[in-house]
C-alpha cells in the first residue's frame, strides 16, 4: 500500500512538471507520512484497548477477589457409613 502512493504521488509530480529527485523524495515523504500516522494509531488503539484490569484493593483482582469474599459452606453434620 505505501509503495503505491509512494509510486502514485511520484508520478503525478513528475507529471505536473517536478524533476526526478524531487518527485521521488515527495512520493516517499507522503508513503512515510501515511505509515507514521498508521504507526501513532495502532499505538493508541493498543494503549486503549489492551489495558490491564484494575486491581482491587488489597492486591487481589477479578475473581479471585470475588472467591476469597465467598463465606465457607456448612459442613455436612450427618455422618456417612
């Protein structure tokens, strides 16, 4: 994809009447503009939606929170033979 508009801009500034060199660094600028843009995104979206959970207080997080809070059930007083 980038190397496309790299070729693209290339050739539209070589045909709007630019040299060579200066066409070709205006092609890759806007390829390595593109893919900078797409760089800062993908580290956004990463920063945002791959958080950790929050931790609880007393260090303990998520279900095992949950599980030490859970009381103890009775034990069975009936004996078994």
């Amino acid at each position: 994809m980038l190397a496309t508009l790299a070729a693209t801009r290339t050739e539209h500034r070589t045909a709007a009447g630019a040299s060579l060199p200066a066409a070709l660094t205006s092609g890759y600028h806007l390829a390595f503009l593109v893919a900078a843009g797409l760089l800062a995104l993908a580290a956004l979206l990463a920063g945002v939606l791959l958080r950790a959970p929050a931790h609880e207080a007393g260090g303990v997080s998520g279900s095992a929170s949950r599980e030490s809070r859970r009381e103890p059930e009775p034990k069975d007083r009936t004996a078994r033979v």
